[in-house]
C-alpha cells in the first residue's frame, strides 16, 4: 500500500509564489486521489518489494487506471520535494553540466519554460538526465513520465505540473506567470542532488 508522501515544508512556505490553498488542496485532495486510485489499481497484484520507479519502468501502457494514478503518485511526490521556500543552491560540477548542454542556467530555464508552455492541456516539463549525463527536457501528457516505458528523456531531476489544478487559484488562466514564479522556488540542492547521485 501506498501512503499519501508527507510534505517537509508548511503549505504557506512558497508564498508568494505559490498559495497555501492551492498546495493544501494540490497535496491533500489531488495527490490524495491518485495515492488511493493507485492503491486500487494495484489491487491482487503483489508490488511488496518493488519501488514506485519500478513498478513505473516495467508499467503497461494499456493499463490506464494504473497508468494515470502510479504517474500522479509520483510525479507529485518528486514535485513537493523540487520546491523550497528556502535559498538553495546549483553545485559548480552540475552548473558546468548545465552550461555545456544548454550555454547557461538562463538559457536553462527559458528552454524549459518554453516547453512547460507548449504542452497542449494537461502535462507536466521534466528536466531529464540522459544516460551519458547529459541534461535534456522533455514534456509528457496527462501524469505521464520518463520513467515510463517508451516515454524519452533519461532520469528527471527537475518537474513542473502544468495542470490547471497546479495554478488556477492564483493564476487563473496564466500559465506563463506561474512557470514565471516556479524559477524563485526550484530547490536547486534537490536538482543538485539527483543530478549528482
Ligand atoms: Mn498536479
């Protein structure tokens, strides 16, 4: 069984950038959903010593229930623990990595952003680590993700939910200004560390 991820941070701690009611309602209703949806996609099927990341690499894509709510489960997990209120910081190595595959972080983050804002509906931006360590980013639809079997990309290190549900409380229909804010609450050490690990 699956438990809703705790968050380690207070729902209020991304203010201004992100509101206490749409991360309390995001965690505790959206991601509570696909925890519990996944929990019931899973049922008869034995997953005890399998990691979310394994069931997600050997998933069938033909299985839509467990397709869409293992894909929530995790995407949101990675996603709370990419935000911090706090200052964070990018490692010299991995700013190397960045300028080499993408020129600067600038250019990082306006790649990704252009990305985040041309996935049509509902989808997520990843910045994904390719298997010869090089960045790459990619969009997926609905609660998709590299991870998935024929799904490109590499390992992700960084993510952005660009459902509605992710920003229509502040935003509304603003998708670039809410892409706009995310940059002053990325948690760089977590990017940092999955990067490097
Ligand atoms: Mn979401």
């Amino acid at each position: 069984m699956f438990e809703l991820p705790k968050i380690l941070y207070s729902y209020d701690s991304l203010e201004p950038y992100f509101d206490a009611k749409t991360m309390e309602i995001h965690h505790t209703k959206h991601h509570q959903a696909y925890t519990d949806n996944l929990n019931k996609a899973l049922e008869g099927v034995d997953v005890s010593n399998m990691s979310i990341e394994q069931i997600l690499s050997e998933i069938d894509m033909n299985n839509m229930p467990l397709r869409n709510n293992a894909g929530g489960y995790y995407n949101h997990k990675l996603f709370w623990e990419l935000l911090s209120g706090d200052k964070t910081s990018i490692s010299q190595p991995f700013e190397n990595v960045i300028i080499q595959s993408f020129g600067s972080i600038e250019n990082l983050k306006e790649s990704f952003t252009k990305a985040a804002l041309s996935r049509f509906g509902s989808g997520w931006a990843w910045l994904c680590k390719k298997e010869d360590g090089s960045l790459e980013i990619v969009t997926t639809g609905n609660q998709d993700n590299p991870l998935m079997p024929g799904i490109e990309g590499g390992t992700p290190i960084l993510a952005l939910d660009v459902w509605e549900h992710a920003y229509y409380l502040k935003y509304q229909n603003r998708r670039a200004e809410y892409i706009e804010n995310f940059w002053n609450i990325v948690n760089w050490n977590k990017v940092t560390e999955l990067y490097e690990g």
